[in-house]
C-alpha cells in the first residue's frame, strides 16, 4: 500500500514537468505539473487516455475546438486523438493512461519543438 500525494507540487515557470506516481499491472498515473503559459504541443495516445485538472485551470484543444477545464474536469479520449494542452493558471494535472502505453511516450511529447 502506497499513499499518493496528488497535491506535491513544485512548478518552474512556464514548464511542464511529470511525475510517475503508479506504474504497475493495471495502468499508469501520471501526475502533470503544468505552470501558467506552458504548452504541451499536439500530440496523440495509441491507447485511450483520461485526463483531469486536480486543481488550477487549463485549455484543452480536441477536434478544433478549445475547451476551458477547471479543477475537478475531466475529458476522456479514444486512441490516436490528437490534442494539445496548455496551463491558464499553474495546474495539477492527473493522467491515467493503459497499462500498454509508455512513460518515454509521455516524455517525448514534452520534448517536441
């Protein structure tokens, strides 16, 4: 047993930072710092993704469309979804991914130009 604490958070300006906090035989957790003004470029999950804003405020495209979530949202998506993010206040992101996805994938996004 292992006490997750979400809220653990240290934010550098205008970067985006992750955090594995689970990774075992039933998925991944990934905790997402996301400071005010950082931007995780377009992007897309082989698997379906869940994503929810544990607190501040983000902007989410998805299908031409820029959606505003709050602490508390929550979007879900299919497979090879493309989508792109970025941090309206400094945001505690939660992203629960398949147990057959990878944390390089993860990383990779935050390195593209």
């Amino acid at each position: 047993m292992q006490i997750m604490k979400w809220s653990r958070a240290e934010f550098s300006p205008k970067e985006v930072k992750i955090n594995v906090l689970i990774d075992n035989e039933s998925g991944k957790e990934i905790q997402i710092l996301m400071a005010k003004d950082s931007i995780m470029k377009e992007h897309k999950a082989p698997f379906a993704i869940h994503v929810q804003v544990l607190s501040g405020k983000i902007w989410f495209e998805v299908e031409n469309k820029k959606l505003e979530l709050n602490a508390l949202d929550m979007i879900s998506l299919a497979p090879n979804v493309p989508h792109s993010l970025a941090g309206i206040e400094d945001s505690i992101i939660r992203l629960s991914l398949s147990k057959f996805d990878s944390i390089q994938r993860v990383s990779a996004v935050l390195k593209k130009p």
